[in-house]
C-alpha cells in the first residue's frame, strides 16, 4: 500500500487531472488516501503528480 497526500487545490485544473484525482479517492487538499501499489494506481500518480504527494 502506498499514501498518497493532495498537497494543491484542484481548482482550474484540466478536467482530466481532476476526474484522476477523484478516482483515487482525493476531494479536498490536504486529503489523505492508501491505495495499493500497482501500476494503475502509479499511472494515475503520475499524471497528476504535480499535484500528490506519495510516500510508501
């Protein structure tokens, strides 16, 4: 399992990095989730990764 913090508002963001964004669970900044470490999960990491903090 792998965290993944939103460490930046979703607002004005591409319609695509915010629907990535709520596939993993992340709404509100400063939201916390776990999801397991796979490579969907760490595709979607790194489309938004400008936005996520991730930490195992």
């Amino acid at each position: 399992m792998i965290t993944i913090k939103l460490v930046k508002s979703l607002n004005g963001r591409h319609k695509k990095h915010i629907a990535t964004a709520n596939s993993l669970g992340l709404r509100r900044p400063g939201q916390t989730v776990q999801q397991p470490d796979n490579a969907a999960t760490r595709g979607k990491i790194a489309k938004i990764a400008y936005l996520v903090e991730v930490t195992k």
